[in-house]
C-alpha cells in the first residue's frame, strides 16, 4: 500500500472546497492543493427546489479537481447537534450523491463550524467592512473558517469530519465508507 503524497505542511495533497449551508445562502472557499491557504471562492444562493447551488458545487470540484469537501454541521455550545444541522446533513447527503454520480471520487465530510460566522463578521469589521456590506462576503469567510479548521485537524489527526455516505439516487440506499470519525 503506497502512502499518501503529502505537502510539506503534512496534508495529503489535493484541492478542498468547503461549504457554508444556510437557508438563503451558500457560501464557498477552496485552498490550494498544499493545504496552506483557504481564500473565500464564491456566495451561491440556496436553491432547494431546483438544487442549482449542488449542481455548481459539482461543476466547481470538477474544475478545481477537489478531492474533499466540508460541509460545516452547525454546533450548540455544548456540542450537540443545533436545529439547522438537519439542513446541513440533508444538503452534504444530497451534495455526494451529485459528486457520485458525476463520478468525481470526491469526499464529502461534515465539520464542526461553531463560531466560523461569528468571527467571519469580526474579521469583516477589523478589515473595515461596513457592516451592511458583510451580507455579499460573511458566507465565504464563515466557509474560510470551516477549511480552515478541517486543515488543522488533518494536521492533527490525519483526517477531519464525518464521512458522508451518498444516497443512491435510483436505489434509495447509502453509499459509504466504513470510517466514521468526527471532528
């Protein structure tokens, strides 16, 4: 069994995107291959009826060659589950069957995102952002935040989230891996 190729950092190498899920918006960010620096990429509106923000998550992991993406599973304080993880995890089972059928090998995995939107908008402020202008840039740097913390658990532990098993579209079943290992 060959080992990964991993970065200099210690990250195997390979584009990751990761997602910012909220209910009028989804916000977008991608590192570099190497691990090293998540930037904001992009804001799409939610779109449950037509999942046109799936579709252009797809076409965005085909075009960068992602090999992972986060979905951030918001947290209470306390560590449970808050009531908008249920929306997370719909749209993170719903975001690898896509990438499943579209063939792209690509993971996906929900992370930890408390407080990911809440320094979002104090890195915005210290940068001198109006706070009316935060609404354009606030779910990518919330995504920013994800990647991130996702990067320094694989530095820490070799791998981060919770493996999301795709549910086969035609069968109803779910696609997995066996590993199951949160963070």
């Amino acid at each position: 069994m060959t080992s990964p190729d991993l970065s200099e950092h210690g990250v195997p190498r390979g584009v990751r995107l990761a997602v910012d899920v909220g209910s009028v918006r989804v916000g977008v960010a991608v590192c570099d291959a190497d691990g090293i620096l998540p930037v904001p990429l992009k804001t799409l509106n939610r779109d449950p009826k037509r999942n046109s923000d799936v579709k252009v998550l797809v076409k965005e992991a085909h075009a960068l060659g992602a090999v992972e993406v986060y979905v951030g599973l918001p947290m209470t304080l306390a560590g449970r589950e808050a009531q908008s993880a249920t929306m997370a995890r719909a749209f993170a089972e719903h975001l690898a069957a896509a990438l499943a059928d579209a063939d792209l090998g690509c993971a996906v995995r929900l992370v930890d995102e408390r407080f990911t939107t809440v320094e979002a908008h104090r890195n915005l402020r210290a940068a001198g952002m109006d706070s009316r202008e935060h609404r354009r840039v606030v779910d990518q740097m919330a995504a920013v935040g994800i990647l991130r913390h996702a990067l320094d658990l694989i530095r820490g532990r070799g791998e981060a989230g919770e493996p999301v098993g795709a549910p086969d579209l035609r069968s109803g079943e779910i696609r997995s891996d066996d590993s199951d290992v949160r963070g």
